[in-house]
C-alpha cells in the first residue's frame, strides 16, 4: 500500500505542471493588458516600460513561463499580486478554509440526504417513492446552483430576514451557499446510488438472506449497501474535487472571501498571479481527494486491498520445468 501511495504521489507531479503550464498560456494570450489596469487611465510610455519589467512582463514567453514553473514548484512562491501587492500564497492559505469548509459540508449534505434517497427509490422500484424520488433528483441536476443562491437570498434574507445575504460573519451564513451549491451533487448522487442498488439488491446472496429470513434492513445496508459503494465513492471524490472549483460562482454570488471570490475577482482585474496560484492550488487539491478515494477502495472492498499490495511486490522468477529437473539430476 505504501508503494502504491508513493506512485501516485509521484504521478500528480506531470498533472500539476501541465494545469500550470495549461493555465499559464491561457493567462498569457487572454485579452486585455494588466499593465494597463495597474497603471489606469492616463501614463507615460516610460511609466509603461517600468511596471512591465517591475512585474515580469517585459520577457518573452517562454522565460515567463520557466520562472513561474521555478518559483512554483521549487521555491513555493506563487508570486505578488498585481493589483493588491499582497503575497498570493498567504491570501490563499487565508481563503482556503473558507472554501473547505463548503466543499465539505456539500458532500456531507449529499451524503446524508441522497443515499437514502436512493435506497428508497430502490426498494420501491416504479412506485411512488421512486417517482418521487426520481423526480427531486431530476430537480437537482437541472436547476443551476447560482439561481437558487438567488432565489434564496431574495426569500430568506431580503423578505423573512433569516440569513444573512452575504459574508462569512457566523457559521449560519454557510447554509444558503452549502445547501445551494449541494443541490446538483443530491440529484446525481441519488440516481447513481439507485442504479448502483438495483444491480446488487438482485444479486444471488441478497436472495439468500432474505430466503434465511434476515431482516430487510441489515440486507440493505449490511449486505447490499457496500457492494455498491464503489461507484458512489467515486462520485463523491469527483464531485468534492468539483465543488471546491464550483465554489467560484458560489461565492461570488453569497460575497465570501474564499478561493473562488479570490479567483473571480482577480480574473476581472487580469491578476494573473492570484488566477495561476489559485488554479494550481485547487489542482493539487483535486489530485489529494482523488487519491484518497482510491485508498479509500481498500477499506471498503478487500479483493481491492489486496491488488494494492500485490502490485507492490516484486514477483520471483519463474523456473521453467527443464532446468528443474535439471538441478535435480545435478543435486
């Protein structure tokens, strides 16, 4: 298991360095002038020339890009900002709970709700429950995230005046941005954990217990539940990974100064270091979610444990049958 973690520690390097090289050349050749924006209206063409070898941008493009990789990955620095003059790794690590903490509580809030919502839609195939169910999951993948943010602030806050509209002052203000960033991830997680049941609640040994007379309950989520965690897994490491990116529009919607705020802001004031570092960041992030759900296979299914350690290991040759009699004539 260990060799395997290591593996893929060292895999996330090439992925890293081409979102870094990928978002550096997007940055590079995008419209508007950043120099400009730091200048404003009105500069001398010396003024110009000094700001753009002040920032870095005076150099051809491929220098640019090897001093970012350098002061990236080697030396951790992701730079100053253009605009705000402020460190761009320390505001991120200032931000980055803020975004975690989103994430988070959107997988938890899948979690508890659309599990069981597909186990219900499960069990009660072509019922009321499951159209029900069926169709508040449809609800979910179709309507955007932002306009329900909108449509909550406009509720709960401008007409009942219950939660705050925007900011991060108690831990209240991060039930409209949770729940509305969570609503997408509830209807696919739903549909995927109500397919995924219907295959094994099938399955021979789930016909077995209930032929021994085991309880409907410990079937499903003693018995049934675990086979068909593999996928849900999966889904809800990629959509972790999504939802600390999707907090972009989230946050800028519910003005909370995390990542994506951060990110957003930036991109309108072509603050390039703030949209490479923070892009890089949430790379790294995404890689560290998905390695974990893949550690996370092994503690759920063991045939899978057991691949992880085999791969480790080095296998002995084989001695052909010939040179084993041989040796034997020979011993």
């Amino acid at each position: 298991m260990t060799r395997y973690v290591v593996k893929r520690l060292l895999m996330m390097i090439p992925v890293l360095l081409c979102v870094a090289i990928v978002i550096f050349t997007i940055m590079y050749f995008a419209p508007g002038d950043p120099v400009a924006l730091v200048l404003g209206d009105h500069y001398t063409e010396e003024q110009y020339i000094q700001t753009a070898a002040e920032l870095g941008l005076d150099k051809p493009f491929f220098v640019q890009l090897g001093i970012f990789l350098r002061d990236t990955f080697l030396r951790l620095d992701f730079g100053t900002s253009y605009v705000l003059k402020t460190d761009v790794a320390t505001e991120l690590m200032a931000r980055l709970p803020r975004t975690v903490i989103i994430a988070t509580v959107c997988c938890l809030l899948q979690i508890v709700i659309a599990i069981p919502l597909g186990i219900a839609a499960a069990t009660h195939q072509n019922g009321a429950v499951d159209k029900l169910c069926v169709g508040l999951a449809m609800f979910g993948i179709s309507v955007p995230g932002f306009w329900i943010g909108m449509l909550m602030i406009l509720l709960f806050s401008l007409k009942l005046g219950w939660l705050p509209s925007s900011g991060v002052q108690h831990w209240y203000s991060y039930i409209m941005p949770c729940v509305a960033n969570s609503l997408m991830g509830v209807g696919g997680m739903t549909r995927m954990t109500r397919s995924q049941m219907l295959e094994v609640i099938r399955s021979d040994y789930v016909v077995t217990a209930r032929a021994k007379g085991v309880p409907e309950r410990s079937i499903l989520y003693s018995h049934a539940l675990p086979n068909a965690l593999i996928p849900i897994v999966t889904y809800i490491g990629t959509h972790f990974g999504r939802s600390l990116g999707g907090t972009v529009v989230i946050e800028t919607v519910f003005g909370i100064p995390g990542i994506g705020y951060y990110i957003m802001s930036a991109v309108n004031n072509r603050d390039y270091p703030i949209v490479r570092g923070g892009v890089t960041l949430l790379a790294l992030l995404f890689c560290l979610v998905v390695l974990a759900v893949d550690i996370l296979y092994a503690y759920i299914d063991p045939r899978i444990k057991a691949q992880y350690e085999n791969s480790g290991r080095k296998k002995k040759p084989r001695t052909p049958p010939k040179a084993k009699k041989e040796a034997a004539a020979n011993g």
